[in-house]
C-alpha cells in the first residue's frame, strides 16, 4: 500500500475506546483530528507523550480539536493507563491492526538485533475536510505535542 501523503483522505475507522464505547473519524468530521499512533501504554515514551497531549488538551479543544492517541493494546490496558497518569485524551485500541496498517505505522523494526513488527511513532493532523493536513513520522517525544499544537492553531 502506498504511504499516505498530505492531501490523501485520511482513512475511516470505528474502534473501542477507553471508558467503553468507540470512537470514529467520521464521527469528528467538521474538527481536525489529532491522531497519534504510540506503540504501548505505560512505556516511558509513551507515558511522556500521552501526558504531554493530555496537559495541552485544554488548547487543542480550545482550536476546535479532538486528540485521539491509538495504539494496539486493549481496551483495558487503556483504561488502567488512564487511571495511573490522569490522561484526559481519548484512547482507541486497534488489537485487530486495523486503522495502524490503514495508516502504514504499522512496521518492522528492530531492537538489540532482533526484528519484530511494531506501530511506528507517528502523529497525523486531520483537517475539518478529512484530508491529511500533516504527518510527523518517527516522532521524538520531547517537545512534539507543542509542535502539534501550533500546527492545529495555524489551520
């Protein structure tokens, strides 16, 4: 499949989120859509970025935003991330892959000389019009929410 670009419709997905029921990129349709792919919950880079997205949440909503972090762990491994560091973003678990391949973040990669598939770091930022406004790949933790942010607030 061929990478997404900026312009590309960004895909459709419905998938269980924290706290019971699901959410949906259509069903945000009118807002741009912060979508950030992270590759396990209560890691520290994870734990970093989701707190740093939850701590900014306030602005995003205030530019209109909505901020939905997805990864595949399950519904219940979210919710217990959640609970332990306060996040205020919304959660989706994608256990079937679904929406991580959609998106192409859903990779090899390797660590200590061993490959395995896992879910590249990387933030989409989804226009009103359900097009792809901008995509942060391999994404560095320190300082990305921000950035973010200003992108949502230049749109």
């Amino acid at each position: 499949m061929a990478e997404l670009q900026i312009g590309d419709t960004a895909p459709d997905f419905t998938l269980p989120r924290d706290g019971g029921g699901t959410v949906s990129l259509n069903g945000h349709l009118g807002k741009p859509v912060v979508l950030y792919f992270y590759p396990k919950d209560d890691t520290s880079g994870c734990t970093t970025e989701a707190k740093d997205f939850s701590s900014l949440l306030p602005q995003f909503n205030a530019a209109g935003a909505v901020v939905v972090g997805l990864s595949p762990d399950s519904v219940k491994a979210h919710d217990k991330f959640t609970a332990k560091h306060g996040l205020s973003v919304i959660l989706a678990s994608d256990e079937e892959k679904s929406a991580l391949q959609a998106y192409g973040v859903w990779k090899e990669k390797s660590m200590y000389g061993k490959t395995y598939m896992g879910v590249e770091r990387t933030t989409f930022l989804i226009g009103k019009d359900g097009k792809i406004a901008a995509i942060w790949p391999k994404v560095k933790v320190a300082g990305h929410a921000e950035a973010v942010l200003k992108a949502v607030q230049a749109l």
